[in-house]
C-alpha cells in the first residue's frame, strides 16, 4: 500500500515538475524522464524513509531537487526560490520528530556539508547553489545516520568526477554539479543502510 501510494504521488507530481522546470529555463523536459525521476525517488523514499516524517522530508527535497537538478542542467543555476523554502520545510518536521540526536545529527551534517562546498565556492570550484543544496541534503541525509551523508559525498565526487572527464573530453571547461549531488544523495538513501548493516 505505501508503495501504491508513493507511485501515485509521483505520477501526480510530475506536471508540476515538468511546468516549473519551464517556467524557469522557458524549455520543457521531457515528461518521461522527469516521471522516470518522479517514480524512482519516490519508490526510493517509500523503501528506505525511516518514519513518516522521514519520508515526508525526503519527498519535500526530492521534488525541489528534481526540478533544481533540471534547472541547473539547462542554465548552470540552482535558483534560491526552489531551495530556501525546502529548509524551514524539512526543519520543521525534524522538530517535530522531538529526537534530539536525529536533530544534532542532522544539524550537523547539514553544516559540514555547506562547510566542505563553502570552500569549494571560495575557490570557485562550485557555485553558491551547490552550498545550498548541500545544507540541504546534509539535513535530510545526515536526520537518519550520518553514514549517509558520507556516502552521499563519496559517490557526488565519483559521479562528478566522471562528468568532469565528459565535460574535458567535449573541450567544456563548465558543467552543473547539482545532478551529480542528487544523484550521490540518492545512491546514498539506496545503500548506506546496507553498508551500516
């Protein structure tokens, strides 16, 4: 049933992902990829959220970064009105859970992330954007074990890592690192409860 539901909130989902990303870069992606996306995080969320809050928090960044991810893949942008309202939103239902540790954790992982882009930022390695969405991950990845947020980091430089060899071997000295940090959060969420096992 909770996956019934978690395919049915994806699929309802979708055109509003859809529309956004166009009402941002003025293109519209294409549907099935963003229902793919839609359908895979929230099968994901389903299988490995560990409570209802959990869950809630994760779809909440899930949604934010499939549009952001798109976005930034159109226009090297990951756009404040998309990811600063996520934090109050998942900070809220962290409260919420009235767990101290989850909160310290979480907290805390959010802040080491923003730290370790803050100085890729200053190096100009990555954007502000990418500061942002770490804190935001941190939040949620770091709310269940900060194993994942490890994870998340290990496999964003490998999967980043390989785009930068893409983007060299196009002669492209740019490229958006947002889908790589989504894509390691989601990884992570996948297999950092296997590894803690």
């Amino acid at each position: 049933m909770l996956f019934v539901g978690a395919f049915t909130a994806a699929l309802l989902a979708t055109p509003g992902l859809r529309r956004c990303v166009a009402l941002a870069t003025a293109r519209y992606p294409d549907h099935r990829l963003i229902t793919v996306a839609s359908l895979g995080s929230a099968l994901l969320i389903a299988w490995r959220a560990t409570d209802l809050l959990h869950g809630i928090a994760l779809a909440v960044v899930a949604a934010v970064g499939i549009a952001a991810g798109w976005i930034d893949a159109y226009e090297r942008r990951l756009p404040d009105p998309l990811l600063l309202p996520a934090f109050p939103a998942v900070a809220t239902l962290l409260l919420a859970t009235g767990d101290a540790d989850a909160m310290l954790r979480a907290v805390g992982c959010a802040a080491a992330g923003m730290a370790v882009y803050g100085i890729g930022c200053a190096t100009r390695q990555v954007g502000a954007g990418d500061v942002k969405l770490a804190g935001l991950l941190g939040l949620v990845l770091g709310w269940a074990a900060w194993e994942t947020t490890v994870v998340a980091l290990t496999a964003t430089a490998v999967i980043g890592g390989a785009q930068a060899i893409y983007a060299l071997s196009l002669r492209r000295m740019e490229f958006a690192y947002g889908p790589a940090m989504l894509f390691g959060a989601a990884a992570a969420v996948a297999i950092a409860p296997v590894l803690a096992s």
